[in-house]
C-alpha cells in the first residue's frame, strides 16, 4: 500500500501515540473514520483531546440498534468498549453526529457457545471473557496467546471482539486470529443475517463489509479434530501494539501429515491477512523445521510491511518468517496435548 508523504508522517504520528498507523489511500472516505478522516489529522488535530459534539442514544436489543443505525444513517457509530472509537474521535481522526452504545446487548451477544463442529462467539463478549474462557482456549488456544499480549486490564475489561474486527486495523490483534482460524462473520441488518467469511470481512483499513444499518453479531468458528494453533506478537512495549504478529492454526490427518495450515499475519500490510500459497506448500507432508521455514518464507515474501516507527518494512518482514516458523511449531506440538490450567489468569503470567 503506498501512502503520500503527508500521510506516510500522519503514520508516523500516530504510532507515537498508540494509534492506527495505516491511513486510508488519499481522497478516498473511510467509513470507519466518518467525515473528518484525514484530513483533519492533516490540520494538525493530533492536539485535541475532547471530541467533537454528539448526540448519545443507547440500544436495548439488537433489533433497536439496526433500527436506530437505520434512521440515522451514516451520520452514526455504534460503540462498543469504546477503546477504539472514542481515542479515534477525541483526536478528530473520525467524527460522527450520533454515537449509538450498545453495552447493554452484551446479555445477548457476549458469550461463547460450544456446539458440534463450531464454537459461536457473540460481538459483546470482551477481551477479559475471551481470555478466561476455558473452552474456547481448549479448542482454540490462539486465543489466549493473542489475549495475552492485547492492551492492559482496562482495556481487556472493555474492549470486545466486534469492536476488534469492526475496527479494521491493520495491526488488530483479534482480526489476525479470526483470519487463521477462517472465522464467518454474521452480520444483521433490517432485512435478516448474513454470513460473511473473514477474508471478505475486512475491505481496506478501517473499512468493513458491515453496511451503514448492520451490525456484526456474531463470529463462528469451524472446530476440526486433531487440530490445534498459536499465536506470537513482536511489540516495543508490554501491551503494545503489534510490530508484527502471527497465527498459525494446524490439522493432521490420521498420518500425522499436516492436512491443512493456516497463517494469519498483522501489522505487515491495509489489512491482517492470510497466506493461501502456505497451506498448499504444506498440505501433506510430515510436520518438520524444515517444512515451517519453507513456510516462513512464503510469510515474508508474500507480506507487505511499511517502515515506521516501529521498525523497516525488512525488519518485518523477518519478523513475519520468524514468527510464523515458530508459530507453526508451537500449533504441531500443542495437537493432542491437553491445554495447560490455570492459564486464563494473566496476573500470574506476571504481564
Ligand atoms: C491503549 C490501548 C492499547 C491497545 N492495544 C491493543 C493491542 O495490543 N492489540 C489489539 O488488537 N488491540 C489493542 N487495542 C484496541 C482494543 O483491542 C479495542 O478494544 C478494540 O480495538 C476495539 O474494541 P471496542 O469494543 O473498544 O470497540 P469500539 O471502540 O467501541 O468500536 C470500534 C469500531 O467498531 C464498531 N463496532 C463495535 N462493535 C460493533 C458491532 N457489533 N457491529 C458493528 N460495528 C461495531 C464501532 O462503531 C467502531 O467503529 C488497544 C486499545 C487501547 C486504547
């Protein structure tokens, strides 16, 4: 993604601040920063520190948020933890007249559902449930990985998965691991459900296929046997963040050869995304070190990093080999093993 020099320097900025880093292309409108966008950063609104005015509503069902997005239009935002979108608008990179909460629906789109073959995440549940939730670290433990290294406490005790895929940022901790794990995203509109996978989910940086009067309720997660996956994040400060990071989710078949390898890889490119070319490099053939390198190399070469602050784009890209070797070996060696207890309690992970 080529950025102009203006807005090569906004990135810059905003890593500084622990904001998004990548910009939408110039002259074209970031649904997710609404009608500010740039250009206002441009102005020098890195300053501010209140947000413009706006009107506040709050939805009580899922029905009622679609109804109120509805009338309002794109003059509205739902907001969810707030973690994202409030930092976005205090800075006046995004602006919107009406900002609907929809906290209270989290009795009815946060939890985490075991069915046969899927496990269903609701849009509400919030980094803390994801990171304590024994079953979804049993089936999935690259959530844990990935809730490990998101943000602080505060944060994690607001901020939701929605809001994380919703966000679109290319650093997004939550996007990656949806990416390895071929998430489908239902979202709901007045005209009933849709299901979108997640390689279609993300359009561009801060751009997302939820329309105007949508809402993400849910993820759905494929659940295969004799799986398992991992997750690693390079960041320059605990709870940064991602310089770089990397999911692997892995399958074996009744040989032991790998029977399908996923990576999903942040921060190197508009959007998280996934790497095909290494799922048919491995498929059928033994797990080895050698094999993991080979598909380390397919991460660099097939990434697209920019130098920032945070490091060169060839500094990244050896970060996305590394990470996605070890991430790799990681998922092979954790198949058939029982997940480790106690994990879900990051205070004693000492973070
Ligand atoms: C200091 C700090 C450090 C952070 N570090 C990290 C990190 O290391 N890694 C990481 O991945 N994240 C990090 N984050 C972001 C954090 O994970 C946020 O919680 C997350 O990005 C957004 O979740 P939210 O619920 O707060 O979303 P909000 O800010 O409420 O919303 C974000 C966007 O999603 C939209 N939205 C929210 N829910 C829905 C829905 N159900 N349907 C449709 N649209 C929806 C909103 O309208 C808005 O546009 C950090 C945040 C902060 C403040």
């Amino acid at each position: 993604m080529e950025h102009s020099v203006e807005l090569a320097e906004l990135a810059v900025d905003a890593a500084a601040l622990q904001m998004p880093r990548h910009v939408p292309e110039q002259g074209r409108r970031s649904k997710g920063l609404g009608r500010v966008g740039h250009r206002a950063v441009l102005k020098g609104a890195f300053s501010m520190q209140v947000p413009a005015p706006f009107e506040y509503r709050r939805a009580g069902t899922v029905g009622e948020a679609i109804g109120l997005l509805d009338r309002l239009g794109d003059t509205a935002r739902l907001v969810a933890g707030g973690h994202s979108l409030l930092p976005m608008m205090k800075l006046r990179l995004a602006n919107f007249e009406y900002l609907i909460d929809i906290n209270d629906l989290h009795g009815e789109l946060g939890f985490v559902a075991v069915e046969p073959g899927w496990i269903r995440i609701g849009a509400m549940t919030r980094h803390r449930e994801l990171l304590e939730s024994d079953p979804l670290a049993a089936a999935f433990p690259i959530f844990r990985d990935a809730e490990r290294v998101i943000a602080d406490p505060v944060v994690r005790n607001r901020g939701t998965l929605g809001g994380s895929l919703c966000q679109a940022d290319p650093s997004e901790d939550l996007s990656a691991v949806c990416t390895t794990l071929d998430a489908r995203c239902v979202i709901r509109g007045a005209d009933g459900e849709r299901v979108v996978p997640m390689a279609d989910f993300h359009q561009g940086p801060y751009e997302t296929a939820v329309g105007d009067a949508e809402i993400l309720t849910e993820i759905r997660l494929p659940v295969h046997p004799n799986g398992s996956s991992a997750y690693e994040k390079v960041e320059l400060r605990a709870g940064d963040w991602a310089v770089v990071s990397a999911g692997a989710a892995v399958r074996l078949d009744d040989e032991g050869l790998i029977a399908d390898a996923r990576v999903g890889l942040a921060a190197v490119g508009p959007n998280t995304a996934g790497i095909p070319g290494i799922a048919d490099a491995l498929r059928g053939r033994p797990p080895s070190q050698e094999l993991y390198e080979q598909a380390g190399d397919l991460a660099a070469a097939g990434c697209d990093p920019v130098t920032d602050r945070r490091g060169s784009a060839e500094y990244k890209r050896y970060l996305a080999r590394e990470l996605t070797v070890r991430v790799l070996r990681t998922a092979v060696a954790r198949i058939g093993a029982p997940p480790a207890a106690g994990d879900g309690d990051i205070n004693r992970q000492g973070v």
